[in-house]
C-alpha cells in the first residue's frame, strides 16, 4: 500500500507518498481499506512539530471512512465487508491501508458517502462536545458559531439546530455565509465586516449570546466577552496565537472562558459523542459538508488549504 509518511517536522513539503507493508490486525484490531480520509488544520499542528513528540517516521491522521477488510481476534460487532468512519488510528489515517483498534472504528449509515465519512470524525466530535459538554448548550439558548463555513463550525450549526437553539453563524465568503444558512443557522454575519458583531444586540433584543463557539481565539476572544449574555460561556476550540483581553469583561455578567480538546475525551464521553453523530447521520439532521478534494499523494496541497482564509467544509484526501 501507499501511505504519507513525515521523517522530519516542518512546512508541508514534509508530507511524503511512500510505499510501505500492508497492516495485519492484531486482537482486537481491525484494518479498514479507506475510501476518503479527513484533513483537520490539527493534522498541520502535528506535521509542523507544535504537538508531539512523535517517533519518526509517522503517519498522520485522525479521520477516514472506508471497508473493513479484516478484524483480529476478540473483535465482535464488526465484520469483513462493513462500511465504517475512523476516529483515530493505530498508525494514522493517511494511508491506503488503516490499522485500528476497534472501539475507533464506528458503523457508517448506508445513506451517508464515504467522503461524507471521512469527515465525520474530528469536526463531529469536536462540535458535540464544545457545544454539549463543555458549553452545556440547552434548547431555546442563543449560539454564536464563530468561524462556521468550516468543518467543525458546519457542524456546530447541524447539531445547535437540531437541538432547538437559536443560531448566528459567521462566515468570511459569499460562498461560507450561503453555506452556513443552508446548515440551519436563523442569522449569518460577515466576519471580514467592521463591527460586524454590533448587529448581535439587535439579533437577541439586547441581551446578547448564551454561548459563543469560537474557532478563532486570538483574534475574537476580547470580542466574544462583549456579546455575551449573563452567565454566558465562549467555548474556545482554536487559536493561533495568544490574545490580550480585560478579565473584568467576565465579571459583570458572571461569564465563563472554556477551553475544549477533544483529546480529553474520555472512552464514556466518545460512547455518548458517537452515539449522537450515528444518529444524526441516519435522522438526516447531521449532513457532512464536503469543501475539496485532493488525492493522497497530494497532501501537501490539502494541508496549504485547509490553512487558508475563506474555509468551506471538509477537505478530503482520495487514497
């Protein structure tokens, strides 16, 4: 099989297509023939060295949707032939060829693509706990998902209106702006507008957004405690760099600044995560937004764009 593999940190040209031996399942394992495989500004993370350490070579990757081609001993539940969405894997996602351990493996409705799949994984898992678990949004609150063209904002939008709440998106392009009111946000803001967040008083009578779902940390945060409701909470999910804000802006409304990884997930917690997303898939509520395409051996272009301003959905890799 084929496989991208990084012998060194660095920019994207680190990213190489390589050959290498077919995996084997080992107890409780399961090796799935990826069809589509998920590309996550995280995976850039890794690749420039900003996470790890990491034994070298590597292969990245946390999200695929494929078929099972064979399960190890003691695997129940899963069979050869089984159409599938990874969540992690035993040696990363970039490849033709997936080895993972069961419990990463999740059924794929028949309804749902394999691109749909493949990007599943990260943005689903993230929504759902930024917005449920670390943000304890309940129906009838008022949601700000800022940053929400892309994969994981495209989510939080499915999940937060299907859930009852009332949804503002904000998005950069003609195209994202389209895409997050088609997702089922009631309001969408230019994010590249001058005291675009201004309008926010007027869109919830002045009360302002029970929870903001912030994809932008370093440039938003300050602004995000000024649109808050009392007791509101900003669920940071990402940033790029440290941000300077006035901790007073917290105390005046009793407002909370989350932080949210989805590495600290728990095996209970990714139960309760996947169990909702399987169900979203199948009642349709949940629909998988798919940006770009690029073929595997062309990582290094896939991890330029999913870098870049103006995001829209899931950027995918085709083994």
């Amino acid at each position: 099989m084929n496989a991208i593999r990084i012998h060194q940190f660095g920019e994207p040209s680190v990213l190489k297509y390589e050959a290498m031996d077919d995996p084997s399942p080992g107890a409780g394992e399961v090796v799935v023939t990826a069809r589509a495989i998920g590309v996550n500004p995280v995976d850039t993370y890794i690749r420039a060295g900003i996470y790890g350490p990491k034994t070298f070579p590597f292969t990245p990757g946390s999200d695929a949707a494929g078929v099972v081609e064979a399960v190890g001993a003691g695997v129940v539940g899963i069979k050869r032939g089984d159409r599938v969405y990874i969540y992690g894997a035993l040696g990363g996602c970039y490849a033709q060829k997936i080895l993972c351990k069961a419990q990463q493996v999740h059924r794929l409705p028949e309804k749902i693509g394999f691109e749909e799949g493949a990007a599943i994984g990260v943005p689903y898992g993230t929504a759902y706990r930024a917005l449920f678990i670390r943000g304890g949004a309940r129906p009838g609150e008022t949601v700000l998902v800022h940053g929400a063209s892309g994969g994981v904002g495209s989510a939080t939008v499915q999940f937060a209106r299907a859930a009852g709440m009332v949804v503002i998106g904000t998005a950069g392009t003609e195209a994202g702006r389209k895409l997050v009111l088609d997702e089922g946000a009631h309001h969408v803001l230019d994010h590249t507008r001058e005291n675009y967040l201004e309008e926010i008083a007027s869109l919830t009578a002045g009360r302002g957004v029970d929870v903001v779902i912030e994809m932008l940390s370093n440039v938003n945060l300050g602004k995000d405690l000024g649109i808050l409701a009392k007791r509101g909470r900003v669920v940071v999910v990402g940033s790029r760099g440290p941000v300077q804000i006035n901790p007073r802006d917290t105390m005046g409304k009793d407002s909370d600044i989350r932080g949210m990884s989805l590495m600290h997930a728990d095996d209970a917690e990714l139960a309760l995560i996947h169990a909702a997303i399987v169900a979203g898939l199948e009642n349709q509520s949940l629909r998988p937004v798919i940006g770009k395409r690029f073929a595997l051996r062309d990582a290094a272009q896939a991890h330029d764009a999913v870098m870049a301003p103006g995001s829209y959905g899931k950027i995918v890799l085709i083994p």
